[in-house]
C-alpha cells in the first residue's frame, strides 16, 4: 500500500486553542486518515519549519489529498506538504527496472 510523509505546521489561532484546552492532535489526525481510508502509521511533533509529521497508508492518494484539503480548510494548519516515501526493498525494484528501461533513453546529443 503506498506511503505518504505529511508535515504541517498548526496557525496561531489553533496553538491559542490547545493552550486554553489541550486535546490529542494525534487522535483528530488518525480520524481524518480513517475517514478517508487509510491508516495513519505515526504521528510526531516537530521542531524546525513544520510542527507535526505523520505517515499515512492509503490506496488513493487522491483521498488522502482530499482529507488535507479538509484539514486546511479548518484553518487550524497550514503549510501542509505530502510526499509519497518508498521503502528501500521497492527503490531496490526501482534500480532493476531502471536498468531494464536504460537503453531505451536516448540522451540529448546522442
């Protein structure tokens, strides 16, 4: 099943709202990755330029996006960035085909 890091960083009006009534951020995020049918791997908060990193697996990644599109229409984070990750067994099949295409590449010049 396809992976995907998604990392965030939540707006001043949401850090307002978890310190006047603190919640599990981990649970709201499980629940829009569950809506949207995937299963959300880990959860992590961050420092440097996102808050929080989750990884998620799902069969769509058009309903992953859909389910972010929700989140950030919430207004509570920003900045979302989804990229899909490869284990290494699937980048080593990568290698393999990528040198059973090779001679199929004509380089510019040549």
């Amino acid at each position: 099943m396809p992976r995907f890091i998604v990392t965030g960083s939540y707006t001043s009006a949401a850090m307002k709202a978890m310190v006047e009534s603190p919640s599990d951020r981990e649970a709201a995020a499980r629940a829009i990755v569950e809506a949207a049918g995937g299963k959300l791997e880990s959860f992590y908060l961050t420092t440097g330029d996102s808050d929080f990193a989750i990884k998620v697996t799902i069969d769509d990644a058009a309903d992953l996006l859909a389910g972010l599109i929700a989140v950030g229409a919430g207004g509570a984070v920003t900045n979302l960035k989804t990229i899909r990750a490869f284990t290494s067994a699937e980048f080593e099949a990568m290698q393999k085909k990528a040198g059973q295409l090779a001679g199929a590449y004509k380089a510019p010049g040549s």
